[in-house]
C-alpha cells in the first residue's frame, strides 16, 4: 500500500486536528514524522509526561564548527499530535529527519522553521491574490479560519505552488532523500497496512515524487530501493556522504541501511554533542518576539486548539482587556462593544464564519488606539515588535504569546552541568533565594563569587551581581549579589551544558568562544571576565592575543580601555590572583608604545572635546607613572611626545590640553599660568581645559594663581563670547567632583571678597545657559535702549 502524505505547517492547529483525525481513520502501521531520527531510541523519555511547551535543544561542538539548535513542540503541534496519537492508535512511531547537529541545519536555530518563507516568490503571489499582508494573515484565510472539509486537498494545493519547480536548497534535498528512505522502507515493511507521512508542506512534494520513482527490491526480507542497494547516490542523484551517511566502512553499512533494512541513523561523535529536552515557553516561541520559525501568538493558537474560532477569539478579547485594565488603561464597556462590532464586521468582509485572529486585532486596534500608529502593528508584517510600539499593541502582542512556560517530568534525564550546579550551590550556601555579601579578601567567600560569575557568563537567570569590584584596580573587596528562583533556571542549565560538564569548564568554553575575532574591549572584558571566573586558560590566551593585537591597534580611544583595564589588574589585583603577571605587563608595554604613537598622530583642528580618547590619555600617563618597571617607554621620552602634541595647533584643542597636563601631572617643569592665559579661543577654550582638568585636575587645584588666571581669562570674555564658550566650560568642569567645584567656588568669591554659600552657587534653580542668554538679551536690550536715548 502507498503511503499516505500529509504536508502541514509546524505549530498549525489546524494540521494538528488533520493529523489526529486521520491516525483515527487510516489506523496506520507506521507514522513517520519530520524529527530528529537519533532521537527514536528516547521516545518513551519524549512522551514521560510532560507539559508543554517543551523543546529537543541539540549541541554540536568539534574542531570545524559550534551549533544549537532546537526542535520545539507545543500541545497542538502537528508533529506531537502525530507522536501522541500515532502511539495512542498502536502505530510503530518514528522521526524520519536528519539528526539536529547534521550540517544540513547548520544556519537554523530551530528545525521547525517555515521553509514558505525561504521560498517567498509564491506566498508573496496568493497574499496578493487574496489581498493579505502576509503569510500569517493568508494562512489564517485559507486554513485556521476556513471551513475543515476539503483541507488536505487545500493543503496539497497550498504546498504545491509554495514548492513549485524552483530547485530546493542542498540541505533540503539532503533531508528530503533521507526521510525518503525512511518511507521507502515503512512501505516495504508495512505490506497492506497504511503508513501515515507527517512532514512540512514543502517538503511533501519532493517526497511523493522520491518514493514512487524508484522501485523497491528486497534485502533480507525487506523491500528497499535499489540505490539503497547498488548505489552509492541513493537513488536520487545525492552522495551518500551529502546526507551524513559513510560509504567507507567506519561502523555503518555501505549501503546506509540497518539489519532489519531501516536507514542507518547518523551518530555524532563521543563529547561531540547531544541532545537534552529542555522546558520551553510560548514567548520564545512566537515569531513576534524573534522565534525563527512558524506560528507567531502561540497562546492564540492554543485556544484555537482548544476552543475554535470563535472561542478563541472571545478569549483574545478578553485576554487583551484584562492586560490593558492591569495596566490602569481605561478600557470601557462601549469600546468593548466597539471592538467585537469591528472585529465581526471585517469577519464578514474577509469571508470568515467567525473572527479570525487578525479580525479580533485589528478590530481592538480601531475601537482602542484614537491616535495615528507611527509603525505597522506587527500583525501585518513578519517579525518582532519594534521599540515604541503603542501600549495597547504592546498588550496585544503579550496577549498572543502569553505566559504558558513548559514543566519537564521529574524523571527527565539532564545533562551532568544541572546537578553539579545544584551540588556546588549547595554546597557552598549558595542554594537559597536572598542577597549574598562576598568578601573577596576570604578563600571562601572568593570562590563563590566565582561560581556565580561562572553563573552570570553562561547567562543562567536568576543570579544578579548587585555590587563589586569592575576593574581590577576597584579598591572595594566586597561583592553583593541577588539570588533568586528562576523558572528557566534548569532550561538555562541545559543549554549551558553543551559548554562543559562543571561551572568552571562550561564557562571557559563560553569565554573562549568569544575570543576569536574579538576587537580589542571585547578582549578586555572577556580578560577581566575571566579572572573573575577564575579561568586561568582563558586569561592567559586573551592575553596572548591582546599582547598582538594592542600593537597593531588602531583606534586611540579604544586603545585605552584596554590599557586602563589591563594596568589596573597588573597593579591591584591581588585579591584576584593577577597582580604582577608577566603577560599583564607586556600588554601594557605594547599598549603605551602604541598609544603615544596613536595620539601623535590625532589630527583635525578644532572639535570637541571626546572623553574616550582624554580617558586613553589618563590610562597612559598612569602606566608611565606606576608601570616603569615593565614599560619600555621612560617618562622622558613620553612627556617629550606629549609636548609636540601640545604645540601642534592642528591637534584638537582637548588633546592639546591633555597633552600639556600630561607632563604637568607627572611632575615635569611647565609654566601653567601662561599656558592658560595664551589658550586658545572662546569657541575651543572649553575643549582645552577639559584635556587639562582631565589629566591635571589635582595640579590646578593646587598649583598658585592657575584658579585666578582662569577667573581672568573668563571673566574678560564678552556676553556673546561667553555664551559660545559655556558648554564646553561645564562639560570640562564636570571632571571636577562636586567638593572639589565647591573648593574653586570658595576661591572665586574669596577673590571677590564675597561672603556666603560657595555650595550654593552649584545650585542654581535655573539652567546657566538661561541666565548667560538672558544676559546677553538684556545687554542687547541696554543697547537699543541707550541708541534711542531710552537709557
């Protein structure tokens, strides 16, 4: 007997109910189902008992590449419905697809993506025909609002123009001759018994065609097709080796099949990878929050599974007001009304029984959002909700995906990294909810930080450093985190592991894996991440590549992140294990001779002030200060680098100041007072003294007359220079800490001879920027006054 197809769309209610309604007619021998085949021998595992939404995740690690990737099912998912039932009707169950870690699905996080939409040219030609947005809205036209009868003949249709003639991918046809040989052989064994074929649509065709084009024969007592026999290409023009099965005889048979005749299934290599079910959720699955593939609102479509149409529709209703009205947004018995007129007058426009999903939305939209939309709702495109969408869309969105979180059965194998997480928490009184105080100076209280940070690099939810040391030159030992229960603290668990079976390796793993084409931040914070974690391995290989890579850096600023972080490890890290370290100081040599390079080389003239490249600065003129035993560079030559900066007027004026602080801070000989009163103009005089005070703030506070020249030359500007000139004097002022402006405010009014609050005058009730225009309009006004003898 041939098999019976039936093409469906992953996560679709409607398929779902086909499949089960046809398991109950055809009562089939076999059901094969578009899976993960190396999962067959865990079925009983999959079908404990758990609650969905639950999800395959798969990893896949070796020398040439790193995935995951996820193979999730919800209750109305065609393909559980055809595991459940198929089981349930006594059916020999199977999944008939390519293992997840198989490099056909090496660009896809999730195997249920809707191939429809790598394939648009002819979904775009039926949303045209039927006047729709999109393949969602069409969808719900022709399937999940429309009438059951006749659905698998509509469903053939459907696939069939999706597919057309065009040539599918080479990873789609390297799937579809494997599940091909899958249904070849179930026909075989099966005889005159019925064998039900649940796959994506797309693929439905390409496999019709597949198995009615060879003939079988028989091996063993099985009828296979005779590429499975003779060939090497499968009968289909595709290598065995383009579908993962060998032809050298390393442990499979040649001809790709087993003993009893079935496709060989593709094993991954010891340590290489697995797979592990892990809890999953209805907002990850939803297409609106970024989900790759299928349905988008899957709680929608949850009640459409259990409810109908109509049912689903008046729980939409009512899930969306219930949410604005928690949300204090009024939401009246009149726009109720409003909203379900709406939704089943445009039900009836689009030739709907009863309001389809669409309908319900976009009636809520026009009976509760009176003000224009500044962007589509996401409903009439494909893809998330974008940043400063309405409130009420905002609703609407949570109210398709919902809240519903999966629960696995608790005799659910899991990865070795979940219990000894759970052991090592425990053990360290770490495994209960609260907030935790870490003195890092204990051996203890240090390694538990380090299992936290551990913790907080694998992005495993529910552990939040509050407080602590971020950089290595912190002097503050003591770290405050939050712990606290997480629902997706084992599903994050799960998906770690495929790091590494310890906290300690899972995280190097992660950290190392950043590593490669890292620029040069990056590589400072995963170096500090690393120390914290306490993962030497990686720490001594980030710092191999920043040892490289600081020589060959181009941009100054970011030149001096790194040189910041790196120093402050090199110098006060003792509570972390790097302080002194060799390799921290060849960083920081390399860094400084390229930094004095990077900023000789600054040029442009005027511009503002950027306080990246004055920070870059500060970071140099510390490592010449504390580092002269691992830096190559003596103080000398830099001072005598910094000095040409300053004197070069086509540098810009902040580096300039910078420039002439730099030698100043570190105690060589300048003549500060004229160097302030010959700065340059009130449009550049702010940038100047910002690279000034942000290398030479303690000098200028201390330094004679420098505070009284600065009073001299602003207060000599004009009403309209000074008002060019006040932004860039707050901005450079703001390197001040508030006591130390308090300190130059006493200065000034002990200049002026003035008594009172100096704090005061840090407090002005009014911007100063109002009162320097104000008093350039009343200077313009005196003018006009005193022209017209008004005055």
């Amino acid at each position: 007997m041939a098999a019976t197809f039936l093409g469906v769309r992953h996560h679709s209610p409607a398929c779902a109910r086909l499949v089960r309604d046809t398991i109950a007619e055809l009562r089939p021998a076999h059901v094969l189902i578009e899976g993960p085949s190396d999962v067959n021998e865990r079925l009983d595992e999959l079908l404990l008992g758990h609650e969905l939404p639950i999800a395959l995740y798969t990893y896949h690690r070796d020398g040439e590449r790193s995935h995951a990737s996820w193979t999730p099912f919800c209750d109305y998912s065609p393909e559980w419905v055809a595991l459940t039932e198929g089981r349930a009707a006594g059916a020999r169950v199977r999944f008939i697809d390519l293992p997840a870690w198989h490099p056909a699905f090496a660009d896809r996080d999730n195997r249920y993506a809707d191939a429809e939409v790598r394939y648009a040219e002819a979904v775009d030609r039926l949303c045209r025909e039927f006047a729709v947005n999109n393949v969602d809205t069409l969808w719900d036209h022709l399937v999940e609002a429309a009438p059951a009868d006749g659905l698998a003949e509509r469903l053939d249709a459907y696939f069939d123009l999706v597919r057309g003639d065009s040539a599918a991918a080479e990873d789609d046809r390297a799937r579809e001759a494997y599940m091909a040989r899958w249904v070849r052989a179930a026909v075989a064994e099966a005889g005159d018994h019925p064998v039900l074929v649940v796959t994506g649509g797309f693929h439905t065709p390409a496999l019709r065609a597949l198995t009615a084009s060879t003939p079988p024969l028989t091996k063993g007592g099985v009828d296979l097709p005779d590429g499975d026999v003779d060939s090497p290409t499968d009968g289909v023009g595709l290598p065995a080796a383009d579908i993962g099965l060998p032809t050298d005889g390393v442990g499979f048979p040649e001809d790709g099949v087993d003993g009893d005749g079935w496709p060989v299934v593709p094993k991954i290599a010891d340590r290489a990878g697995a797979s592990y079910l892990v809890p999953y959720s209805h907002r990850r699955l939803d297409s609106f929050t970024g989900y790759q593939s299928g349905m988008p609102s899957p709680e929608y479509y949850h009640w459409l599974w259990t409810d109908g149409v109509e049912g689903a529709a008046a729980r939409l209703l009512e899930s969306v007001v219930r949410r604005l009205r928690a949300r204090k947004v009024a939401v009246s018995t009149s726009d109720l009304i409003a909203a379900r007129a709406l939704a089943d007058g445009l039900a009836r426009l689009r030739g709907h029984d009863h309001p389809a999903r669409v309908d319900v939305l976009d009636g809520l939209t026009g009976a509760l959002v009176s003000e224009y939309l500044d962007q589509p709702p996401p409903w009439t495109r494909r893809g998330p909700l974008l940043p400063g969408a309405h409130p009420a869309v905002v609703e609407m969105v949570a109210a398709l995906s919902g809240d519903r979180v999966g629960r696995l059965h608790a005799d659910t194998p899991a990865p070795p990294l979940v219990s000894a997480v759970q052991a090592e928490l425990a053990a360290a009184g770490l495994d209960r909810d609260g907030v935790h105080r870490l003195d890092l100076a204990r051996p203890d209280d240090l390694h538990r930080s380090r299992v936290l940070h551990r913790l907080r690099v694998l992005d495993v939810p529910g552990f939040s450093r509050e407080s602590g040391p971020r950089g290595g030159g912190d002097p503050d030992p003591v770290e405050c985190w939050r712990i606290t229960f997480h629902v997706h603290r084992d599903p994050a668990l799960i998906e770690a592991a495929a790091h590494g079976a310890t906290t300690q390796e899972a995280a190097g793993a992660k950290l190392a894996e950043l590593v490669p084409g890292a620029e040069l931040p990056t590589l400072s914070a995963l170096l500090f991440d690393a120390v914290l974690c306490g993962v030497a391995a990686v720490s001594d290989r980030v710092l191999g590549i920043l040892a490289d890579e600081v020589g060959r850096a181009g941009d100054l600023e970011s030149l001096g992140r790194v040189l910041a972080d790196v120093l402050s490890l090199w110098r006060h890290d003792r509570l972390l294990g790097a302080a002194g370290a060799p390799a921290l100081g060849e960083v920081v040599d390399a860094a400084v001779t390229r930094a004095l390079w990077l900023a000789e080389g600054v040029q442009g003239g005027p511009a503002p002030a950027e306080r990246g490249r004055l920070t870059a600065l500060v970071a140099l003129r510390d490592a010449v200060r504390h580092a002269s035993a691992v830096v190559g560079v003596t103080a000398e030559s830099a001072v005598a680098v910094t000095r040409r900066i300053s004197a070069d007027h086509r540098v810009p004026p902040d580096l300039r100041g910078a420039a002439f602080g730099f030698g100043w801070s570190l105690g060589f000989p300048v003549d500060a007072v004229d160097a302030v009163r010959g700065m340059a103009a009130p449009a550049t005089m702010g940038d100047w003294l910002a690279g000034l005070f942000a290398l030479a703030r303690d000098e200028v506070l201390t330094a004679e007359g420098v505070v009284a020249v600065l009073d001299e030359v602003v207060g000599a500007l004009a009403e309209e220079e000074f008002l060019v000139a006040l932004p860039a004097l707050r901005q450079a002022f703001a390197f001040f800490p508030p006591a130390e402006r308090e300190a130059i405010a006493r200065m000034l009014m002990a200049r002026r001879g003035v008594e009172g609050s100096a704090r005061a005058l840090l407090r002005t009730p009014v911007d100063p920027a109002v009162l320097a225009e104000a008093g350039l309009l009343e200077a313009a006004v005196r003018r006009v006054l005193v022209r017209e003898g008004l005055a």
